[in-house]
C-alpha cells in the first residue's frame, strides 16, 4: 500500500518486502507476547489507507491506565477516512480492554517508533520511518496529542573529540576495555548485549525489553550482512557494562530494489556491500548499564564506546552517520551528541489519546 501513496516523493525508500512479511508473520517472535490486528481501506478498488493495532503484554505497567499501541499507519490525505481507521484500531483496543492508544509503532518501540514530523527533505535511514507532512494533521484532528518526541542526530563521521571527551578518556583509559563481540559465539554475546540494553533502557519512557528469542532473531539478521566489528562491548573492571551497535545505511543501496530481493536484489545488495558499500551509518543502539549512568564514568564509557565506533565507521568508509533514536528528555546523551558536533536533523513524535 505505501507504493501508491508515496509514488511521487523521492525521499522514499520502498521497504524490503522480505523483512516487512518476516514481521508480519505469524511466526515472528514478537507475537509470542502481543497480539495485533491489521485494516486496509480501499476507495474505487485501490489502497487508500491501513492501520494496525497492537497489545502487549509486556507493556509499561507502572503508569496510570493500560496502554494499547497503534501502527503500521499510511492515508491519503483524508481526514474522514482516517477517523475511520483509527476508530477500528480504538474499538478493537477497547475490547481488549485498554483505556490509552500510544503510537505510531511498527510493531513496537523496539522496531520502527513514531511519526515524522520534521526532517521531511532527506531520506530515511535504515529501520527508520519516512512520512507524509499531512500525517501529523490528520493524527490531531483525529484527538491524539503529543506524548513524546524522538529525536535523530546527524554528524560527520571525522568529528573532532571535544576536550572533555579526552580528558575522560584519559582518565579512564586503563579500565575501560572495547572489544568486539565474538561471532564465534554469536549466540552468547547477543545474550549479553541483550542484558545491557534491557538494564540501560529499563528507567526509559515507554520501555518494553526486548525478549532473548526477538533479541537472537534481530541479532542473526544482522549479522547476515554486518561483521562483528559494528558490534562493540565495553567492559569495565572485566565487567560488562555498556554496548554500541552500528549499521550500514542499506537504504542506500536498495532504494532502486523497490523493495525485492528476488531473483536478482539479493545478488545485487551483496555485491553493492562487497564492492560498492554506503557511505553512511545508523547507530540504532547505545547502552551503559544504569548504575553507572549518573557518574563520570559512565560518561566515559559512553565516549569510548562512540570513540571506538567512529574508527571502526572510518575504517570502512562510512563518512557521515545517524544517532537515533534519542528520547527528548535524554538529556545527557543529547549534550552528547551535541558537544561531538551533532545536530538533531529529524523528530519522531509518538502520539497519544485516551480511550
């Protein structure tokens, strides 16, 4: 359905239909503790919108009222078609018992979060949503309010590490160690990225961890495509505390795919990844586990960690990157980014309504 309603914006990138039916099938871990429904409207026998709705269970429970999630949401620029689709995803949450609707997610806040809302003149980066500027208006006019903004950094990969930066690093160089994780035991190791980033983002608004079974199916994906090298352990005192992961940005070499990796796609993306790689990078993930997070230290790793990734990034071409996503109240990792010469380039809102 997206084709129809972006066939006239460049910045679209069609999506892998490969990984869009993996998410959709019944079979992908994520159904394991959610459920979800799914609409399409057509108008003449054409696409004209969908909509899907999603419960949890492991959801946030410590907040007032229980949260169902919406997603998967394209329109034509319809206000009265859209009332319609969000209606059907509110009247099936309701029966289901939810009082709140949060979104958009696709499917969850682990996989593509939010809508765009600003950034409308580039392209997306991998496993990041593009939208149409009208979107933001028919979600309002529908009754859903702001909840949260999400935000993408944008910077050039040879950026220079501001003085602090340094002096943490010296500071504390002796006692943090970056490795890469250990392919030869994939499975151990995203284990063990899995238990940092599920105590990292346990304090986070709208946290839902991440369950070992998705945690291993996203984790083999990538490492289809992706060597060891993007993904980085810190220890600490020979503990593990803190991971970054980074990504090539695929979207620029399947934009002309339209979305198929069959017959020839897949011949075509892994030679484009032997022989003619992108030039720019996604950092999806960054996580210090939480009891360092308020201290110098943690400050530190978090450096070393995005220090150890820009050479790897350097290494391999990647000129420019994207951080994202950054929660709007993430203060620190937002002064961050900021201080290695970062601007916030695009925002992500998730929206809200009460049922």
């Amino acid at each position: 359905m997206p084709w129809s309603i972006y066939r006239d914006n460049s910045k679209w990138v069609p999506p892998l239909l490969k990984e869009r039916l993996d998410l959709l099938s019944s079979r992908h871990p994520y159904f394991e503790h959610a459920n979800a429904r799914f609409w399409l409207a057509t108008r003449n026998g054409d696409p004209a919108g969908r909509v899907s709705a999603q419960v949890d269970q492991l959801s946030p429970k410590n907040e007032s009222g229980k949260i169902g999630y919406f997603g998967m949401f394209e329109c034509i620029n319809d206000r009265v078609l859209a009332k319609e689709l969000l209606n059907r995803a509110e009247e099936w949450l309701k029966a289901c018992g939810r009082n709140i609707v949060r979104g958009p997610f696709s499917l969850s806040i682990n996989q593509e979060s939010g809508l765009l809302v600003d950034g409308f003149d580039t392209q997306p980066f991998f496993m990041m949503g593009h939208a149409q500027p009208y979107y933001q208006d028919l979600l309002s006019e529908c009754g859903y309010l702001k909840a949260k903004d999400l935000y993408a950094w944008f910077n050039k990969t040879d950026f220079k590490r501001p003085s602090a930066m340094q002096r943490l690093l010296q500071r504390y160089h002796r006692r943090i160690v970056i490795r890469n994780l250990d392919k030869k035991q994939a499975k151990q190791e995203l284990k063990l990225v899995l238990e940092i980033f599920n105590d990292a983002w346990i304090n986070n608004w709208g946290f839902v961890p991440f369950t070992e079974k998705e945690f291993l199916h996203l984790g083999a994906e990538m490492l289809q495509f992706f060597p060891p090298e993007y993904f980085k352990i810190a220890e600490y005192d020979q503990q593990s505390v803190g991971m970054i992961v980074t990504l090539p940005n695929i979207n620029e070499l399947i934009e002309d795919l339209n979305g198929r990796l069959l017959p020839t796609g897949i011949l075509k993306l892994l030679w484009r990844l032997k022989f003619a790689p992108p030039s720019s990078g996604r950092v999806p993930l960054l996580g210090i586990k939480q009891k360092f997070q308020n201290q110098l230290v943690g400050s530190a790793i978090a450096f070393m960690l995005i220090g150890e990734m820009q050479q790897t990034m350097l290494a391999n071409g990647l000129v420019t990157h994207e951080m994202s996503w950054v929660l709007e109240d993430n203060v620190r990792l937002n002064k961050i980014l900021e201080s290695l010469g970062g601007y916030r380039y695009k925002t992500y809102r998730v929206f809200e309504k009460q049922l």
